[in-house]
C-alpha cells in the first residue's frame, strides 16, 4: 500500500462545518482542493455550502448545488482546485461511516466521471438540538485496494495562492440563543418573579415610610432612591 498521505485543511472550512445551525436532518456538500503532484498530500481548501435538506438518517449529495460552486472555484483556480470526494452531517451521530458512506465511497472511487480513485470524506458529527455541544469532524480516505483510513488533520490558516481566488460563498451559520443577565441584588442572582415582588416590596416601603413621615411632621424626610425605600430625619 502506499504510503499515507497528510491531509491539509483550510481552517476556514473547518470552522465553517463547526459553525454549521443545529438540525435534526443531514446536510452535506463536495470537498474541494487537490493532491500534491508526488500524491504525499491532499489539500482541502474549499467545501461547497449545503444546497438541500437530508433525513435524519441520509443525504444525497448530487451536482444540485454544488456543481455551479464547483466550476466556479475550477475557473477561478485554472483547474487547481478540483473535486476530491464531499462532507456530510451525522446529528446526533458519530462522526464514523456508516455502510452507505462506504457504499458511497466505493461508487465515488469506481465512477472515472469524478476523478476521484481515492475519493476523501468528512463526516461532522453535529448535536440535533442541543446549543452547547460541540462539532467533532473526522476525514476518511478509501485507497485504491478497497481499504478506509481515518487521516487526521493539519489545519493551515492562508489559502494557497492558487486557490484564493475562489469567490467566498454564502454558509448557515447557527444562530446562538441571547443570553439574558439575571437581575442580581447585593451579589445574588435573582429570579424574574423574585427580582419583580422585591420591586414591589420596595415601592410598598417607600409608601409606608413616606406616610409615616409625613404624620411625623417635622424634621427632614428623604426618600433614597437607591434602596427605594427609608426616611431619615
Ligand atoms: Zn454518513
């Protein structure tokens, strides 16, 4: 077998499928880059956007979509960046193939249409719901004797200069939920109704405070207003 080749990564694309919403369907799209010309390394500088909605359990990733992305980053890198295989969600799954990605694999390898004898994939394991768990993605290369590695890999922060030419799409991008500051009293976080009734115990103070200075009849009366209530004379 020969030799295992590194896997390079455009950070941006793999920020890109860490920023991806969280959706109980899969979602996928086609990996885009080259191999070096000794075959030591495999490039990933671009993924082209989702284009439609899977199940839960599947995605077909046709040319719908991706093949105007694809020709797109071809022409605009003189054919350097091309089509080495595709990426796809798991929510709530690992980010391991399942048999349909090793059939899909094995028909990417067989169909000399896509060029891709040793065709690569990324499966992003993604939480279906959940906001605060994160994104774990895994690359997978078929060789050309039928066997499947996991390459691990080198992200790299500035695009190549043959690749950067290719215009910046459109992705999703997960919406974080705003977090709302409790109110805090004295250092303790208070709840809504706890912060509202301590309000009006205040405003009730105030009143009783104001009316019995006023019976009072003398001296000073001040109101202050940073606790809301108290007179002082
Ligand atoms: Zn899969």
């Amino acid at each position: 077998m020969a030799d295992v080749p590194r896997l390079l990564l455009a950070r941006a694309f793999l920020e890109r499928l860490h920023e991806l919403p969280r959706r109980p369907w899969e979602v996928g799209g086609w990996l885009l880059g080259y191999w070096t010309e000794d075959r030591a390394a495999i490039v990933v500088t671009h993924g082209t956007p989702p284009a439609v909605r899977g199940t839960a359990f599947g995605i077909t990733i046709s040319g719908k979509g991706h093949r105007r992305r694809f020709d797109e980053a071809w022409a605009c890198s003189n054919g350097h960046v091309t089509f080495i295989g595709d990426w796809h969600t798991h929510p709530g799954g690992p980010a391991t193939p399942s048999a349909t990605d090793h059939r899909a694999m094995r028909q990417l390898a067989a169909d000399r249409d896509y060029g891709t004898l040793e065709p690569l994939i990324a499966i992003a394991s993604v939480p279906r719901l959940d906001h605060t768990r994160s994104v774990e993605v895994a690359f997978y290369l078929r060789r050309t004797d039928g066997h499947v590695l996991e390459l691990k890999a080198t992200p790299f922060e500035d695009l190549p200069a043959e690749a950067r030419t290719v215009p910046e799409w459109p992705w999703p991008r997960r919406r974080r939920p705003r977090r709302r500051r409790p109110a805090e009293v004295d250092g303790r976080r208070l709840s809504k109704f706890h912060s509202a009734s301590t309000c009006w115990k205040s405003a009730i103070d105030t009143a009783l405070s104001l009316r019995a200075c006023l019976q009072g009849g003398a001296g000073v009366c001040l109101l202050r207003s940073d606790s809301g209530s108290g007179v002082s004379r």
